[in-house]
C-alpha cells in the first residue's frame, strides 16, 4: 500500500498519509495533498477518521504554499502520528467507506468533510476496489475522544442503543462517566476499573 511520495494521478500530484496501524487503533489521521500545477501551491485535506464508530469526526480544507504544507502539516503528523504512504484512491475510498458506515449508524461527518473533500475534486482519481470492515469485532465501538464532553458522550451511547440495540455495540469510557452513563440506560454498573469496556 505504500508508495513514493508524492503520486502522480494523470497530470496531477497528489500525497496522501494514513496509520500504518489504523485499523488496530480505531481512530487516526489521514491527510490528502493536491498539488498546484507549478509546484508552489497545494490543496490539503486533513480528517480525523474513527473507523469503529463515528467516521469523519474532523476536517479541515487548507490551501497554502507546499513549503508551509511539509513543515507544519506534513512532517509534523508523519512525525507525531506514525503516517505512511497510501494511494489517493485507497484513502479517498478509506474515507468514503467509513462516512457511510457512520451514516448507516445514524451519525453525519464533521460540517466540513465535504469542503474539505475537494482534494478528491479531480475526475482522475477513481477510487479502488478495496472493501474495508469497520466496527470492532463485529460491532460499532464507540470511545470517547478529548475532543467530546460528557454530554456529547452520553448522548452518542443512547444513539447506539436506540439504533443498534442492546448487546450490539460497545463502548469505552471512564468509570464515573460509564456509571452514569449505564443507570440512564438502566444497566447495572461495573465498578473497579478506571476505563473499561462495557457491552449493553
């Protein structure tokens, strides 16, 4: 799945990033580059992608110069985040997939996911073939991020088990979070751990 960066797709250069360990991890970045005919310019999408639950949780368009994108974009997630190279297509397709599992759940991507999905503008990039499995064995996972309240929390669990059911789907939180969370749903708690799985 890795190749030199950055691609050439027709007469367009595209660099598009991913974690090597996405799918062990759950949640992660991916960040697609269309560069300006001359070189100096570049498109840059960057998503912040649950593949267990919630799809595009963040995004963010950007157009700057491509010395601006290396330093502060580029380096800096390849550094901090473990990133590879993968195939536009293979991540446009990435992306895609995991916004329609989310919708499937009932959740819609950040505001700006289709604003910054104009990296993918270009009739040249098609995505491929590949099929990704999201969920978690089996199941919508859902973990709280640093990035959502309690509420937000507790109002993504009652979605999960208004649509899916009791039993299918799980999510992970902190204890005191959990606790609360479970007497609203009317399940009993499960003390004695500081962060944990709790199946409903």
């Amino acid at each position: 799945m890795k190749s030199s960066l950055p691609s050439t797709i027709g007469s367009v250069r595209y660099e598009a990033l991913w974690p090597a360990h996405l799918f062990d991890d759950g949640v992660g970045w991916i960040i697609v580059a269309r560069f300006k005919p001359g070189g100096r310019r570049v498109q840059v999408g960057v998503f912040l992608v649950d593949v267990f639950c919630l799809g595009a949780k963040l995004a963010v368009y950007e157009k700057c110069d491509v010395q601006d994108y290396r330093q502060r974009i580029s380096e800096h997630y390849v550094a901090n985040f473990a990133l590879v190279a993968v195939e536009p297509g293979c991540a446009r397709q990435l992306l895609e997939q995991a916004v329609q599992y989310a919708r499937h759940l009932g959740f819609a991507p950040h505001p700006d996911y289709a604003k910054a999905s104009r990296v993918f503008a270009d009739a040249a990039i098609e995505a491929g073939d590949r099929q990704f499995t999201f969920g978690f064995k089996g199941k919508p996972f859902y973990r709280r991020g640093p990035r959502e309240t309690e509420a937000q929390a507790r109002s993504i669990i009652r979605h999960l088990e208004q649509r899916c059911g009791p039993g299918n789907y799980d999510y992970l939180v902190r204890l005191g979070d959990a606790e609360q969370i479970s007497r609203d749903l009317g399940y009993q708690t499960q003390p004695g751990r500081s962060d944990t799985v709790y199946p409903v």
